[in-house]
C-alpha cells in the first residue's frame, strides 16, 4: 500500500494527501483514517502526532498517522469512521482536547449519530475544494491566499477571536478578497454571521482602502431562511454542491504485439 500511495502522490491532478486518505477511509472504513489538516491539528493539540525523517515518503508517514488513528480509535473503543466526525467536531468546538479520556468518549459516540447524517466525502469538501481549486470554475478568477512562507495561508485562515476562514482568496487580476464559508451542520442564520465575522475581520485586518470584500456560502442546499439573508446582504452570495459516485467500466488491457 505504501508503494501504491507514493506512485499515486503528485502523479494526479488535484489529488493531495486530504482527498486520497478520505477516498481511502470512505472505501475502507475500518482499515483507513483520514490524514487532513483538521486530524492533524487535534492529533498535534494531543501531543500524538508522529515524528517523520527528513525525507521520508508519503506513503511512509501515512503509514504512521493510519497507525496512530487507528491505536487512538481502539483505546476510545469507537471505529475510525466516528473518530473522523470527532475531528470535524472538535473543529466546531464541540469538545476540547485534554479534557479526558471518559468525555472524549461519550462526544465519540455522539459523533456517531453526527457520522450517519453525511456522506464521508461531503465532510471532506474542504479539502477537495483546496485540491483541486485550479481546476474549477472558482479558481478562474480567484486565487487562494498566500503569505509569504506560506503558501496555503488561505486554508483555515485564522481571524482571532473570531474563529477561522474555511478557504480565503484573492481575484486573480481586480482588488477583491473572497471569504468561502462551507455551510454544514449550521443553521442558516449561523452560518450567514459568520460569513458577516469573517468580512469584516478581512476588511479591517487585510484589506486596503478601496478593495472589495465578498463573501461564498456553499452548501447542499439552501432553505428560505439563507435565501432571505442572503437578498439583504451585498456581495455575500450561494452555491449549492453534489457530491456524484459513479461506478465505470475498466479500460480494456491493451493487447501485446
């Protein structure tokens, strides 16, 4: 397995360490975690995170967070399934690490019911939107955000004490920011003040005087409520995503002459 991740690492367009280990965990629930910033960051806060050598291939150091999701999952007597909801809920604010194993374990397993409401690569849209930004119609005009020595600052950009920008970026050739916030459990009116948060948070801290903020909700759907809102307020705008499975045909072995 590590051999065939290092050959499939860089080799495909948009295919990043997030959106390969979630294609793993959602075929292989029981066998693969995920391996994304949000694990990462609750796996470093911890103090579980593993040591890598200099060098070392991806597969390799998969290898070693699989390994360290997988001891965590057995020893909190849940799957790696309703550990990755924890993640994710952890990243809400849901429970805070270091506040004992006995609690930990009870959001676990009311993760679980969190788990059953969502299809394993919706919760991951994230990621797969940070992989293959360039290649949609969004990265046309915008890019993600980049500071110096840190190219991928717009990932989770963090805006104290207001909470952390889903995916922040800037029009590729116009003075414009574009706060991307990703509407998941949240009710409407939730996720519209945070958007709000965000923008001025932007308009204050990053932006100069006569740059334009705008604001992206995405969501699976959207009910009256985010619609109404979101007809009050300028430049904050809605998209809907799907998320398709399809099952093809393999292509035919080329023939030997």
């Amino acid at each position: 397995m590590e051999l065939r991740l290092d050959e499939l690492c860089g080799a495909v367009r948009g295919f990043g360490q997030a959106t390969m280990t979630a294609i793993l965990h959602v075929a292989y629930p029981n066998k693969y975690g995920v391996w994304n910033n949000t694990s990462k960051g609750a796996l470093v806060e911890l103090g579980l995170y593993p040591a890598f050598e200099r060098g070392e291939k991806f597969g390799s150091c998969y290898a070693k967070i699989n390994s360290t999701l997988t001891q965590l999952a057995n020893g909190l007597d849940i799957d790696l399934w309703t550990l990755d909801a924890l993640w994710w809920m952890l990243r809400q604010g849901g429970v805070v690490p270091g506040t004992g194993t006995s609690q930990i374990t009870s959001e676990a397993k009311t993760a679980g019911v969190v788990s059953s409401q969502f299809f394993g690569l919706e919760r991951h849209l994230h990621d797969f939107l940070f992989d293959n930004w360039d290649t949609m119609e969004l990265g046309r005009e915008w890019e993600i955000y980049g500071a110096p020595g840190d190219e991928q600052a717009g990932y989770e950009f963090p805006c104290p004490p207001v909470g952390r920008i889903d995916i922040l970026a800037k029009h590729r050739t116009k003075r414009k920011w574009l706060i991307v916030e990703l509407k998941r459990n949240d009710t409407s009116d939730a996720v519209v003040g945070q958007a709000l948060r965000y923008m001025g948070w932007v308009r204050r801290h990053l932006a100069e005087p006569g740059d334009e903020i705008h604001g992206l909700i995405i969501a699976r759907e959207g009910d009256d409520a985010l619609h109404y809102a979101l007809s009050g307020v300028p430049n904050l705008t809605f998209q809907v995503f799907e998320v398709e499975f399809r099952l093809i045909p393999p292509p035919a072995p080329i023939a030997r002459t």
